[in-house]
C-alpha cells in the first residue's frame, strides 16, 4: 500500500462528519501507558527551532492539547501530564526549513484511547481546525496537521497490539479512508480538555536521503528491527514489535546532504533505551542529532 498519499478530509468535510455523530454519554476510559512506550527503545521527545517560538508554542497548546511545563531562555518545553514531549527553541534569525532537505515529515502523537481521538476530533470541528490529511492505517487511526512553521504533525490511536497482522518479520499497514463517525462516536459526549495522561510521542517520520542508508544506521546504532518497506522510498522501524518508532522517506528529499543547522524545523530527536547507562548524542548520515537518555520510569 502507498503511504506516501493521505486520504485528504478538509475541514468542511470533517464538519460534516461530525454533525452527523453525537451519541449519548459514555465514560472515557481510565488511560494506561501506550504499547509504543514500553518497548526496550521509545521515543521520549522532539526539539523543534523556531522563528517564532510563542506562536508556535501558542499552537501546540490550543490544537495538540499541550501544556505548558517550562521556559528556560529561549526554550520553550511543552507536554501532557508534566511529561515533556517538545522542546521549541526560539532562534528568530534562523532561514525557513526546506521541505526537499533531511529533516522531520511529522511528529506522531500518541493518544492512549480511540475515545481520545474522537474527543480530539469534536475539537477540531469545533475550532474549525485545518487538516491535511485523515487515514485509516490498520495498526492505528490518524490525523495530519501542518503547524505554523511548516512542520508535520500526526494525531493518532493505536489499535490493540495483539490484534496487527504480521508477515514474518513485517507488520501490515495501509492508508485507507478513516471511519470519522465511529471515532467520533466512540467518545460519547465527552469533550475535549487537552492531551490526556499518558500521552507520548509513539514515533518520528524522518525525511531522509536514503531511507536504505538510514535503515542501516538505526539498526546499527539502536538495534532496530525493520518492519515494513515501501520500495527504495521509506522504511518503518522498531523497537519491540511496536509498528514503528521511526519511519524515514526519501519521498521529498531524495538524495539530500547534510542537513543545515541554520533552519528551522527539527532540532533532534530524543530516544529512551532501557539499557543505557548513561545520556549519549549521536547524528545521523544527515546530521539529525539523536539523544538517548536512560529510561528511568
């Protein structure tokens, strides 16, 4: 299946959707930890440069459902529940990202419960917030956003772990039309008030030179299993048997160099590895600094 295409749903359309999906009063469940994180290697965090680093934060907070947790100089460090997840450094003399350059296609995330999602999306509605992009995975249920810097962003929900279909060593995902309605539905009338307990970022998307350069290097530097490919343009790994914890595509950025520290966009990415003794800062071929951090939850 091509991932490179989202089924596009505009904002009208998600309008419509949610009209229609206004069912009776259900419970939310009590939120546990996500799969994603509690594998042997997680993804922890993303830092992003900004231009404008308020602007920015400002959206995070009002569209993702961020909190606030800390400024300290220029950085801004926002998350969910006191857990940091995004750190925005304001550098106001930094040049726009390139898109066709290595750097992040999105930060993905991770909702502990499909109802979160469905609350997530009658906030969208509601605020009439533009999406890009809306698709049905088969191992999760998402939504894609493009924030005032240029940046990716996913919002999605897992579906049970044990119920993804594996083909040896690879797991089945798809990009099919997204069940709004039902989403919608399955948060009864329960609204939305931000990024619940237990939210995490579940994975990065890298764009890269060579997604078969960057397969090598996570294997080689993590151990990461590689669990999906499509052909020589993206490749999906893991830590786990999560379905990915980084993905890296060269749909936009084929053959692409060093990356160039003066842009904006990504600033690193920030792993959790159960078995690390201490912090450690590694680069990709790209120059996209990778930090590890021992994971001590």
């Amino acid at each position: 299946m091509d991932l490179t295409r989202r089924k596009l749903v505009g904002s009208a359309a998600l309008l419509a959707f949610g009209a229609a999906a206004r069912p009776g009063h259900t419970e939310p469940d009590m939120n546990t930890l996500p799969f994603a994180a509690t594998t042997p290697i997680s993804v922890s965090r993303v830092g992003l440069k900004a231009r404008d680093a308020d602007t920015l934060a400002a959206y995070y907070r009002t569209v993702v459902g961020l909190d606030e947790l800390s400024r300290d100089g220029t950085v801004i460090t926002l998350g969910a529940a006191n857990r940091p997840l995004l750190d925005i450094e304001a550098d106001a003399a930094a040049k726009p990202d390139d898109p066709r350059s290595a750097g992040l296609f999105h930060t993905a995330f991770l909702l502990p419960e499909r109802a979160d999602l469905g609350r997530w999306i009658k906030h969208a509605i509601d605020r009439r917030i533009p999406v890009d992009g809306a698709s049905d995975h088969l191992v999760s249920e998402a939504l894609y956003l493009t924030d005032p810097e240029g940046n990716g962003i996913e919002i999605y929900t897992d579906r049970p772990h044990e119920d993804w279909k594996w083909n040896g060593p690879h797991v089945e995902m798809a990009t099919i039309g997204l069940n709004i309605p039902d989403i919608v539905a399955s948060a009864g009338d329960t609204e939305w008030n931000g990024a619940p307990e237990n939210s995490i970022i579940g994975h990065v998307h890298l764009r890269v030179g060579d997604p078969k350069e960057a397969e090598a290097w996570w294997g080689r530097e993590f151990g990461f299993d590689t669990v999906a490919e499509y052909g020589a343009q993206a490749v999906f790994l893991s830590s786990g048997g999560y379905h990915h914890h980084i993905g890296a595509n060269s749909w936009q950025s084929s053959n692409a160099g060093k990356r160039d520290a003066g842009r904006t966009g990504l600033n690193w990415v920030e792993m959790r590895s159960a078995s690390a003794k201490a912090s450690e800062i590694r680069e990709d071929p790209w120059g996209t600094v990778i930090r590890t951090v021992p994971d001590v939850a």
